[in-house]
C-alpha cells in the first residue's frame, strides 16, 4: 500500500518513528476504526484517529450536538447545536484528513444489528455513557473476536481499558449498576474528556500498528484533581455469560 506525496508529509512524525515507521502506518491506512459514541470520549477519539491516518473510521451516534455538548465535545463547534452528531462528525473529520474514509450511522445499537454495525471492525472504541450499549458493544465484539477500547469519565475521574478476548468488559461490569452516575448528573471537567479520549485513540492506535504493549486486560484509573493514575489487572470473570462461551 503506497502514500501519495501529501500522505507521506501528512505522516512524517508517525513515519519517523521506529515503532510505527512505514508498515505501521500501512496498518493503519488499512484499518476500520469503530467508535460507538461521538461524546466526550469519542470526540478527541475521532479527532486523534482521523489525523492518525486510520483508513476508515465509522462513527456510531443516534443523538444530536447540543449546547451542553460543547463543553468537552470538541468535534463539534457552536454551528452544529441540533445537527444529528454524525453528520457534523463528518464534517469534521474529512476536514481535518480528506484521506480518511468516514462512515456516519445513526442507528440505535440492539442486540440484532450490533453485529453488522462493528462488522470488518479492526478495533472498536466504546465512550457511551449508558451501560446496556457498553455491554451490547462488548457481546458483539467478543463473539467477532475485535479488541474493544473502552473509556468512560465522570467529575473529575476516568478510565481507559482493552479488552480481547478473556477478560472482557462484562467481567468487570457484570451487571448494569442500578444507580449508575452519568456526566448530565453529577458533572465532568471538560479537559478530563480529551485526556481520556486521546488515552483511548492512542491504544487503538497502538493496537493497529503493533507498537508498544497496549492495557489488554488491565485498566487505567486516571484522577484529574490530584493528577495521579494507576493501572489494574482485570481479572477473568470463570462465570461470564459472554467470554466463558468463547
């Protein structure tokens, strides 16, 4: 797979460095990004993959940009308030790199077509904030044997972990908390948002190209106000409904 002329200057710091260099980059170019969210994690997500060179990114969100967005969902800008997320992520992001392939679906992710959503998916990345989909999105992506990024953030906390296989997200959530916080409730520092969506554009990034050793299996644990983090194991659930079967 060759670069045109403007890909190889686009790309000259990726392609200078030795974990990524020229075949990193071609799996890149190669690959199918999914992001199921185009939120606060998903925004800077979206932005970092697209500028990253990833071949095709297929952005999943049913919900419209409103004002409250604007905050820490720094796809969209002030013209895009009622504007179907998807459309504006677009936009966007064939602005930021005309190289990048962008698919724009709108629909509510089920049980019965998270399965074609994530189909020829690479790596699919979960922001969502409502912990049915995460567990839907985690289903689909053990049964097709796709690594899931998944990020989540709420006050001034977040969160960033891989999941192949054993364990899968369901071993750490395995059921859907009955008081779950979400950002609309009790609130979240904007920069927390691209801290953690750039952590979980980074180990997709990582995943793609074989650089590094990406969080498979554990969980990163970042804290805003006292600027410390720390990373945990996440331990195979032997009952799981999900990756026990697989």
């Amino acid at each position: 797979m060759s670069f045109s002329p403007d890909e190889v200057e686009r790309y000259a710091r990726h392609l200078v460095l030795s974990e990524v260099g020229g075949p990193g980059q071609q799996r890149l170019k190669a690959a199918t990004a999914v992001i199921v969210g185009a939120g606060g994690v998903g925004s800077p997500a979206a932005l970092y993959l697209a500028a990253a060179g990833i071949g095709t990114l297929r952005i999943i969100d049913g919900d419209v940009v409103s004002l409250s967005n604007l905050q820490r969902q720094i796809l969209f800008a002030s013209a895009d308030v009622h504007r179907p997320k998807v459309e504006a992520a677009f936009d966007r992001l064939k602005a930021i790199n005309p190289h990048v392939q962008v698919e724009a679906l709108n629909p509510l992710l089920t049980t019965d077509n998270a399965a074609s959503v994530i189909a020829g998916a690479d790596v699919v990345l979960d922001g969502t904030d409502d912990f049915q989909t995460r567990h839907i999105v985690n289903a689909a992506c053990v049964s097709a044997g796709v690594p899931l990024v998944s990020g989540a953030l709420g006050r001034w906390t977040g969160q960033v972990g891989v999941f192949a296989g054993r364990p899968c997200y369901q071993c750490l959530v395995p059921d859907v908390p009955p008081d779950a916080e979400t950002c609309a409730r009790v609130g979240v520092v904007g920069a927390l948002a691209g801290v953690i969506g750039s952590m979980a554009a980074l180990e997709a990034i990582k995943l793609i190209a074989g650089a590094g050793e990406p969080l498979t299996g554990r969980l990163m644990l970042y804290n805003g106000l006292d600027a410390t983090s720390r990373v945990v194991a996440v331990t195979a659930d032997p009952a799981c409904p999900v990756c026990g079967r697989h």
